[in-house]
C-alpha cells in the first residue's frame, strides 16, 4: 500500500498549521494548502516542489470551497486525510457583550468547517485508509471566563466531529478531533494572560501528525493540562464555579475608561 497521503491542510499559514504543512511535506505527502493568505503558502511550495499544490480560500465562502474541492478532484480524484485546522478567536468582555462576535466566530470556526467537510467528504470515500481531522480545543473540557464564543463554537465541533464519526464508519472513513492546550502561535502571540504548559506549535505539530497516523480518535497535549481541566470539569457544578472563578477579571471595560 502507497504510504504517502494525499492530504488537504486548511489554515496552513502560520503556527500550527504551517508547522504540519512543513512535517508533513517532508515526509514526502502531496499536500493541498489552503488559507486566506497565499503568500506564506507559496513560500513552503516552493522549497518542496512537485508535492505542494496551493488554493488559497475563505472557509466562510461556502462555494469558493466547493471550487477547491473541484480542483482536488481534478487533480488527485480522492483525498486520503483532510486536517481542518483554520480557526479564529476572540475574546469576550462582558460588559461590552457582542452578539456579532459569536456570529464571526461560529461563521469561521463552525460553519466554515463543515463548507470544508462537504467538499471533503467525497473525496474521502474514494482515499485509502480515510481521516477526517478537525482541530477543536481543550476548553471545551472546563468552561472558562471570556471564552464564551470561542469555546461554544470548539465545542459545537466536538459534538460535529463526535457524531461524524459514527455516520462515517459505514465508509471507513476515520475520524479524529484535536484538543490542544495552549500553543505558542501568532493566534496567541497576543493574550494578555498566563498560558500554562504552553507547547511550541513544532512540538503541537509532531503531536497531532503522530496522533492520525496512529488513527486516534482524540489527540490532546499536553497530558498534565489536559488532566487538569478534564479534572475541574468533571466536578459538580458549584465546586467547579468555586475552583474557576477565580479567573474571571474583576475590572471591566467601563472602568478602564
């Protein structure tokens, strides 16, 4: 059997994504870059030319999707992994509550995401030992103060890819969903907040591409954090708010002015 994947890698620009679009070429896969910027994905095409073929996209835009889809057709005719790892966040201040927040963030994370399944999904079907990939986050193991929109829509993609994996068994298509701790990305570059056991995204990277070759359903770094918030979530409810309040900030946006 041909061990090298042909694989579509969304948010392939930078952080994690650029870090696993740069293992996995180097390993020898063809690979299907896609972002909103082509700049930086051109850039890793041209240092392993012949394996990287780069369609930029706005997730959002259901039938610019679709078109790379079409032209993952055209090329390959079948996809044997497709890792979607585009994401945005933002942070919510509650005394400024923004509904339209949770829509550009549920529209992105969300949405976007499953724009990217309907394309993949046929492509899927006809690949050899399928792997749907989505990378969720380990917030949605303990709720967390200002996190409100981003982990509702990490955790609708746990429920998503959760649900998948049992409609696509029928297939043999393999799902497996990512929930990473903190990582060190330009995403993150720039909270304002102690980011604990915090791992490189080369290290995030190595994690999740050994995690799908290993076919795991749940890919989750690092072990001790992950341990943790699994721990605090599954405690009642009043114990939990006891333990986590402590992380809300008291100062408001109004007394900052």
């Amino acid at each position: 059997m041909n061990t090298r994947k042909r694989i579509w890698l969304t948010g392939a620009s930078s952080g994690i994504g650029k870090a696993m679009a740069e293992k996995l070429a180097g390993q020898g896969h063809l690979l299907v870059l896609s972002a909103r910027r082509a700049e930086p994905l051109q850039e890793i095409s041209e240092r392993f030319p012949g394996q990287i073929t780069v369609l930029p996209v706005d997730m959002t835009d259901a039938a610019a999707v679709s078109a790379v889809g079409q032209a993952i057709s055209q090329q390959w005719g079948a996809l044997d992994w497709a890792i979607f790892n585009a994401g945005t966040c933002e942070y919510v201040d509650v005394a400024q509550f923004e509904a339209a927040m949770f829509q550009r963030v549920m529209e992105t994370n969300v949405l976007g995401t499953a724009n990217c399944i309907e394309a993949a999904l046929p492509l899927l079907r006809k690949g050899e030992q399928p792997r749907l990939v989505g990378v969720g986050s380990s917030v949605t193991f303990c709720p967390l103060p200002r996190s409100e929109d981003y982990g509702a829509s990490k955790a609708a993609l746990r429920y998503l890819f959760q649900s998948l994996e049992l409609d696509l068994a029928a297939w043999g298509i393999g799902v497996s969903l990512v929930s990473p701790g903190f990582v060190d990305t330009p995403l993150t570059a720039g909270n304002d907040f102690s980011m604990p056991m915090q791992v490189g995204s080369d290290k995030a990277a190595d994690i999740i591409i050994r995690g799908i070759e290993k076919g795991k359903r749940e890919i989750s770094f690092p072990g001790p954090f992950i341990a943790v918030l699994k721990l605090i979530g599954s405690l009642p409810g009043a114990l939990r708010f006891a333990l986590t309040k402590g992380m809300a900030r008291t100062e408001t946006s109004e007394s900052k002015s």
